[in-house]
C-alpha cells in the first residue's frame, strides 16, 4: 500500500512559484533511503587460498581476473613529486596532507572547451515562444479551477503525515506485489506458529499469543480501511460525475437509436416507392444492351471461326501478305474481343503455328525465286523477273521481321556465280575437239588451253559476270525501293499521327469525361445487381472507349493513305483479293473483321513493321550486298587466274600477251566498279601478283640476254640500223615507247655509222642500241601496267647498273681479253665505251621524267636511284679518259727518260712522241665530240710538259739562250707544230714555256 500522494510547492508558494506548482510527488519511504554500500567487490581469485579466520582477507587477496582492471601508479593523472615542488605558490596549503588523491588533488584552471557552444537564454528563445500560448492557458485554467487541496494545505499536509505514520506500522511484507499466503514463507512470515506450542493442548501463553495476533492483524486491516476510505473521500466527486455522465450517455444513446429506427423506416419507404421500379427499368436496359453484346460477339465468332479456310485460300494463290494481315487481324480480335472464349482457347496457337508456316513459305519462296532469277539464261534481258512476285515477298518478309533473307540472296548468288564460270568453261572445252572434258578435270582443262583460247574464255567470263552484276543490280534496287517506300510511309504516318493527336487534344478530354460516365455506370449496376453484371459493364465501358480509339485512328489513316499507297501496294491488293474470294464463303467473316476491325490492323502493323533503324540499317545491307556481289565475281575471276598460274604459264607470257591480259582486268574492274559503284581489290591483287612474277620474267630474260651480249662485245663501232634512228628520233619527240609496227621501208634504207642525237653524233656499239630497246620495253610495260611501276623502276636501274659494272669489268678490266679473246684493249675501245656511257646518260634524265609522271608524290623516293646511277656512270667516263691519259704518261716516261739535247734535230725521240699522238688522235676523233676532244688532249700535253721537265732538269739544261738551249726549242717547236696541226686542235693552247724552271 502507498501513502496519499501531497501536493508540493515551490518555496515561494502560490502559482508563481515555477514550473512545479500542481505537480505531485510521492514521498521517499525513510525505510528506503538511500544508504551507504559497500562498492561491489570483484571476483575472487581464481584459485583463492584456503580461509583462515575472517573471511575479508580472502577478498583483500590478488586477484588475476579482477585486478587487471584496477587503478595503478601509471594511471595518474598528477605527478605527485611536481605538484610537492610547484615553485608558482607562494607558500605551501595547509590541508596539502589531507586532501584526497587523484584529478581535483591540484588546482588547476579548466579551459572551455572549444567543441562546447557556449549556451545562452538566446537558445532557449524559440521553445519559449513555441510554449508560452500553453503555458498561459494552462495559468488560466488554474484560475478557472483552483484545486480545493490548495485551500488546506497545512491540515492535508498533517493528515497525510499522520496517515503515513499509520502506514509504516503495516510491515511492508503485505505491501509487496508478490505478497502470496500460498508461499510458505510468506505464510511463516505472516503467521509465525514458532510462537506456539508443538504439543496438543492449548495452554494460557498460546491463547494469549494468537489473541494478541489477532489484535495486530485487526489493526492493520483497520488502518488500511481507513487509508483507503481516506483516498476514497478525496476522490468522491469524480466517482459521482462519472456516474451522472453514465446515465447522461445512456440517454444520448437511446435517443439515436430511436433516431437510426426512424430513419431506416423512411429509407424503406423511399425504395419501395420510388426506386425499384427505376432499377428494374435500368436492369432490363442493362439486359437488353447484353444481349446485344451477345448476338454481336457470337457474329464475330463465326467471322473468326472462318479465318482458317481464308487463310488457307490465299496461301493457294500465294498472297503472304494478305494472309498474315488477316492472321493478325484475328489474333487482335481474339485479344481484345473475344479473350476467355472457350472454344476458341486453341485458335491462337493454330494461327501462331500458320504464321510460322507462312514465314518458312515465304522464305522457301524467296530463296526459289533468287534461285530461278540469279541462274536463268543470260541471253534474256537483264530486267527483274517477276517484280511484282518480288515486291510482295520483301514486304511479306519486312513485315514479319524476317531481315535476315538478304543473307538467302547472298548465299544464292555466291552458288550462281559458281554456275558462271562452270557454264563458261563447258562452253569453251565442247568447242575445243583438243580438250575430252569427259576424262580430263575441270581445273586442268583451263591449263590445257592455249593463252589464247584460255584468254577468250576469261573475256567471256567477264563479259557473263558483267550482266550477272547487272541482273543483280536491278534485282537489289527493286529489294531497296520497297524498303525506303516502307521507310518513308512510316516517317509519314508519324508525322500525321502527332498533327492528328495535336488536333483530336480537346476531343481525348471530352472522351475521358465519357469513360468516366460509362464507369459511373458500370458502378452503378454493380451496386444494383450485386455483380451479376459487373464484368459486361466493364467490357461495355471499354469497347465505348475502344471505338472512339479506332475511330481516331482510322481518320489517322486516312489521312496518310495517300502517302503510303506506294509502299503497300501488295497488301492493299491482296487485302481486296481477300474480300473479293472470301464474299463467296457461306459466312463472310473475313470482310467483317476488316469493315469493323481496319484501325486493329492498322495499328498491329506498325508494330510489327520494323523500326527506322532496322530499315535503314536493311537498306544499307543491300548496298551491301551488291558490293559482295562485285567482290564474290573478282574472287571468282581470280580463282580462273590462279588455276591457270598454277603451272606458271602466266609467267611465261610475252609482253604483250601480259599487257593484253592486264588490260582485260583493268576494263573488268572499272566496268564493276561503274556498276556497283566500289573497286574490288581481290583480283587486282592477284593480277598485281602474277604482274611482280612477270616482271621478275622479264627482268631476268633481259638481264640474261644483256649479259649475253656484253659477253660476244667486241667492242667495235657497229652500225646503226633505220629502225634504231627511228626509234631514236621518237624519244626525241616525246614518245617513250616501242613502235606498234615498223616503219614502211625502213629495210631499204642503209644503216649509218653514227646514232644521232638531239644534234650530237654517238658511234656505239650494237649492245647499245639493243640496251636502248630494252629500257623502252621496261617504259612500255608502266604504260600497259601502271600498277607495276615501282617494281619496273627497280628492276630497270638494276639493269642498267649491270651494264655499267659488266662494260667497266670487260674494257678497263680487260675481261674482254679473256672473254672475248681480244689482243689488247685499244684506245678506241676506251673511247668508244665512254662514248657508250654518255649516251646512256644522256637517256637517264628521260627515263626519269618519264617514271615520274606515272608516280605518286610519296613514291618520288624511288627516284633517287636514277641519280645513284647518273653519277655511277659519270664516275665511269671519267675513269675511262684518265685511263686514255695515263696511257700516253706511261709511254712519254719512258720516251722522254731517253731524250738527249744533241744535234740532229728534231729529236728521234720527240718524233716518237708526235707520231704516237697522232695515232691517239685518229683513234678517237671520229668517236669523241671536240669538246671532249681538246680536253683530253690538253691533259695529255700537260703530262707531257711535265715529263720534259723533269728530263731537262735532269740533263741541266737551262733556259738562258745557249746552244743546248736552242736545240730544245727547236724539239719543242717541233712537237708544237706537229700537234697543232691535228683536227680540231688548231686552237690549242700548249703553254709550252712550263717546260722550264723558273727561276729563283
């Protein structure tokens, strides 16, 4: 039991006291003060040692589980021996000994902390405002009702002390929640019998004790009843006003009812009066419009049960595409007409199963016609076959997202393009009586042919895979039209669909308003009918929805046919195709389906209809393909090549043969490339192939027969042939080529001794004039085949160093002497092979020119073997005229060693010397220019002077006019007369005063 609660107050009193006033609380039991514990103690140890005497000591041990977490020396917060000795006091505290250790031991000044805000009333200023309307009505709702305790506070205060006085004498075991007289204990407790006696009989202090008993328990039952009539007395207004408000709600209560009774009574009436009759109107509309629905749905069930044998007449007479709109017609109609039909459960996956039927019919149809268009006689015109049959099953296919027939074609084609060469080579072999194609394999009856029968079945094979390309040209643009049309209708549709929706936007919210009516409605005849109709309003409300979608989008499609007409050409035809074969039928359920369903199909279509993307990633593909096509008819082409180049009967073709050949390839691939607008490569490549094969041919025929030549060169002035002139004169003209013919009456014509060019004589040799041919050969063969151009420059500079490595061995090697079997290399050999070399200089510069133009810039690198070789042959001219010098050095060195000033004169020896340089001079007048001429020749008389120097140094003659002095100059006069008297060498200059030393 508790003690009645107090009212406590605020030392001020009254209601101004604080927040406390009204509030109660109740006062601590002195029993249960707070006392003074002792701090838990840890755990024992946990092998403790045996207890001898007080038990405290076992505690007061160590302990290894316990004392790891008590205070040590280390946990310090203050050093002792620094704060015995802070020298900042000035004399020591008084209780230093008696405080008590630890953080507060000495003083120190707190800082604030710099996380802690400092709090102000300002931070309290907003729970203030927010609780100060409360606050002033709760003051004045203790204004309004004072509490009557307030008016005796003291006398409350001191009953309440005395009742609680009263209470304490109550031993707390009865005020105790678990207080059970069924626990022994609490039994013991309460009624302690150790008082009485064990034995039988009752004596006086028994007696005595359970009266006394009795008393204390009378008592303290009196002293709670008077406690609890206490309580009860301060609460006894409460008791009596929630009693009068018992009875007042029992009134309200009965007076509602009575109110509800009435109420329900007048509702009643209303309905018998007035509403059923209206409802059973309502129900039979309801009905009627059901069996309207009814007849309409059974109708359509027999315009779908009709779609089968419809679909099976059009497929008899191949029209896909009107098939496949009545297939999905249907399946819409069973979607979203007559969805749950029992009958109907298995018509879906019959149509899916037709629709996959009709895919697998149209491809196989597709893949027959690619097969009969790509493989029927080239004599026929090379117009689309069928194109309307063609047109119908591209849009058959587009509409059925079966994208991938453009991969059917292609593998057709590369199978026709096999049957061209084949159909080629039969034709060409049952011409050839040489050639049993019974007994000889097809690949060895093209190696069997001669060039020119195997050439002509490669033009015919050209010529087949040129309108092979055209067929399929024409064939891809029908393919390609069909598509864009596509495209382009569906780019249109869009368009009108979003002017449509802009113009039908206040049309759609008036019709939402109208389905909102409608659902309205079907609310309504649920409520009524208990749901009898709930699912035919419902459907009602969304076919009223459905047919103004419908009407929407049939004007949409009006709107657009116009534009549209030329990509659905086929399915507008097959869709009357289909009303015009289905009216016949008992039942024409395919014409109602379209009349009442078109905005269904129109819409199912563009669903089905692929994407933009798809169709102009479509339209690529076919672009595509005929570029495959170009490339599957070169890689044909190039295993025809192959197959012949095998034995290596390419390689060995003359020139011509070659240049025909690749001429033929050239025209094929600018004819395919016209045709399919991009150049295949493939048989380039091959042809660039067998090219680098026959240049290295005909690199090493001419370089062999080069050698060969050189070889039997006796080096001998030869003649040179009309033809060669000819040849000469048309370099000179510009034309760097061999002539297609010989000239008329070049034969009668006599050879003349010189070659002359651009004004200059050249005497040469005959390996020249064929040296000469030969580079123009290599120059015709970049004319005829550009593509070989830098290989042909490689090969012609290779060429021509061998000539000039080969002719240095033969002349100033004297290989010629063994090769040959020459005696001696004579200076007119010298000379007429420097002759040789200048002319071959002078046609470098030519050959350059005319390598360049056929010459990309970035190639011009190649160029710079042309300069390589100019100075190799500059370096040997002049090789050639020092060896024509020290020629005559040697032999005036060992004339002039034996040259003595003495009577008579001239001396033999300078006769010697005159008469050996007019044999050098008839050696090369005729063969060397003037200029070239008079250059040697003062090289040769300084190396005369030289040597006539040293002699006379040697016999000591002087210039000073003695008599041995003028013997000499009667010898030098001599030997000036004698070489000024030479052709073309009047001119002269001898500086014969060097032959003297100058004096000091």
């Amino acid at each position: 039991m508790s003690s009645n609660p107090i009212p406590q107050s605020s030392g001020g009193g009254g209601r101004g006291g604080g927040t406390s006033d009204g509030l109660f609380q109740k006062p601590r039991d002195p029993s249960m003060a707070p006392r003074h514990y002792r701090t838990p103690r840890s755990l024992p140890d946990v092998c403790p040692k045996e207890p001898t005497g007080d038990g405290r000591g076992l505690c007061d041990g160590p302990s290894v589980v316990a004392d790891q977490h008590r205070w040590t020396v280390y946990n310090s917060k203050v050093n002792l021996p620094a704060a015995l000795n802070d020298p900042r006091l000035a004399k020591r505290e008084s209780d230093f000994f008696t405080k008590t250790w630890g953080l507060d031991f000495a003083e120190t000044d707190v800082m604030p902390s710099f996380y802690l805000p400092n709090i102000t009333r300002e931070h309290f200023s907003s729970y203030l405002q927010e609780t100060a309307q409360r606050e002033k009505i709760h003051e004045r709702c203790k204004n309004v009702c004072p509490n009557k305790d307030d008016l005796s506070v003291p006398t409350i205060t001191n009953n309440h002390d005395k009742a609680r006085a009263e209470l304490e004498q109550v031993p707390k075991i009865f005020m105790k929640p678990e207080f059970v007289l069924n626990d022994p204990a609490t039994f013991n407790a309460v009624l302690p019998w150790s008082h009485f006696s064990v034995a039988g009989g009752k004596n006086s202090r028994d007696v005595a004790s359970s009266r006394l008993l009795q008393e204390k328990l009378s008592h303290y039952l009196d002293v709670v009843e008077v406690s609890i009539a206490r309580q009860i007395s301060f609460r006894s207004e409460a008791f009596f006003h929630a009693m009068s408000s018992q009875h007042e709600l029992q009134d309200q209560m009965r007076e509602t009812a009575d109110a509800v009774a009435k109420l329900r009574a007048r509702t009643a009436a209303i309905d018998r009066v007035m509403c059923r009759g209206p409802l059973r109107a309502l129900r039979d509309a309801l009905t009627r419009n059901n069996c309207v629905k009814l007849h309409n749905k059974l109708k359509l069930m027999a315009a779908v049960h009709q779609t089968q044998p419809t679909v099976q007449l059009l497929l008899s007479t191949s029209e896909f595409v009107g098939a496949l709109e009545l297939i999905a017609t249907t399946k819409e109609v069973l979607q979203q007409e007559l969805q749950g039909i029992h009958s109907f459960r298995h018509l879906g996956s019959q149509l899916c199963e037709m629709e996959r039927l009709i895919d697998k019919m149209m491809v196989a149809d597709f893949s027959t016609y690619a097969q009969s268009d790509l493989n029927r006689p080239f004599e026929e015109d090379s117009q689309v076959m069928e194109k309307d049959r063609l047109q119908s099953l591209v849009f058959g296919l587009l509409r059925q997202r079966k994208l991938d027939f453009l991969d059917i074609y292609s593998d057709e084609m590369i199978r026709a393009a096999k049957n061209v060469v084949r159909q080629c080579v039969v034709k060409s072999v049952s011409q050839i009586s040489e050639i049993d194609a019974d007994t000889v394999k097809f690949h060895e009856q093209m190696r069997l042919m001669t060039f020119h029968q195997w050439f002509d079945l490669l033009l015919d094979i050209f010529e087949h895979f040129i309108l092979f390309l055209k067929r399929i040209k024409a064939t891809l643009s029908v393919i390609r039209n069909v598509v864009l049309e596509v495209l382009d209708s569906s780019q249109r549709s869009r368009l009108a669909e979003v002017t449509s929706a802009t113009n039908h936007s206040n049309e759609d919210e008036e019709e939402s308003g109208g389905s909102a009516l409608h659902s309205g409605e079907a609310e309504l005849a649920y409520l009524t009918h208990e749901g009898l109709f709930i699912s035919d309003a419902l459907n009602e409300a969304e076919q009223r929805s459905s047919i103004t979608a419908q009407a929407r989008a049939q004007t949409r499609a009006e709107a657009c046919g116009s534009d549209s007409a030329s990509a659905t050409t086929e399915s507008s035809s097959s869709r009357e195709h289909n009303s015009n074969t289905t009216s016949s039928l008992p039942i024409g359920g395919a014409a109602a389906i379209r009349e009442s369903n078109i905005s269904l199909l129109s819409g199912s279509s563009e669903d089905v209809m692929p994407s933009d993307l798809e169709l102009g990633r479509v339209a690529n593909n076919v672009q595509e393909l005929l570029y495959t096509a170009s490339d599957v008819s070169h890689d044909r082409c190039v295993k025809v090549l192959m197959t012949r180049a095998k034995d290596g009967s390419l390689e060995r073709l003359s020139s011509a043969e070659f240049v025909c050949l690749s001429q033929a390839v050239e025209s094929f691939v600018k004819d395919t490339e016209e045709e399919c607008g991009r150049r295949s490569m493939s048989l380039r490549g091959a042809l660039q192939s067998q090219a680098n094969r026959f240049v290295q041919r005909f690199h090493e025929e001419r370089k062999t027969k080069l050698s060969l030549l050189l070889d039997n060169e006796r080096w001998k002035q030869a003649e040179v042939p009309a033809e060669f002139q000819d040849l000469v004169d048309s370099i000179a003209d510009g034309r760097i080529s061999l002539p297609d013919r010989k000239h008329t009456g070049s034969e009668d014509r006599k050879p003349s001794e010189f070659l002359c060019v651009d004004g200059q004589k050249y005497a040469v040799v005959g390996t020249v004039l064929l040296l000469i041919r030969m580079f123009l050969e290599y120059c015709q063969c970049v004319n005829d085949i550009p593509s070989i151009t830098t290989d042909i420059l490689t090969r012609l500079t290779d060429l021509l160093k061998h000539f000039n490595s080969r002719s240095c061995q033969l002349v100033l090697g004297a290989g010629a002497l063994q090769v040959v079997g020459l005696k001696t290399i004579t200076t007119r050999n010298l000379a007429l092979a420097s002759r040789c070399l200048q002319l071959v200089v002078h046609y470098i510069p030519v050959i350059r020119a005319h390598f360049e133009t056929r010459l990309q810039p970035k190639q011009y690198s190649v160029l710079r073997h042309f300069d390589h070789i100019t100075k190799d042959y500059n370096d040997h001219i002049a090789e050639i005229s020092a060896k024509l010098v020290a020629i005559m050095d040697s032999m005036f060195e060992k004339a002039l060693s034996k040259y003595e000033v003495k009577a008579p004169m001239p001396s033999a020896c300078l006769r010697n010397v005159c008469k050996q340089m007019a044999k050098m001079h008839e050696a090369i007048y005729e063969l060397l220019p003037e200029e070239q001429t008079q250059m040697l020749f003062l090289r040769i008389n300084a190396r005369f002077n030289l040597h006539l120097k040293r002699q006379l140094a040697r016999l000591g003659v002087i210039n000073d006019g003695g008599p041995q002095n003028g013997l000499v100059m009667v010898d030098v006069a001599f030997y000036s007369e004698n070489v000024q008297a030479l052709r073309s060498l009047e001119c002269l200059d001898l500086n014969m005063p060097e032959i003297w030393e100058q004096k000091r």
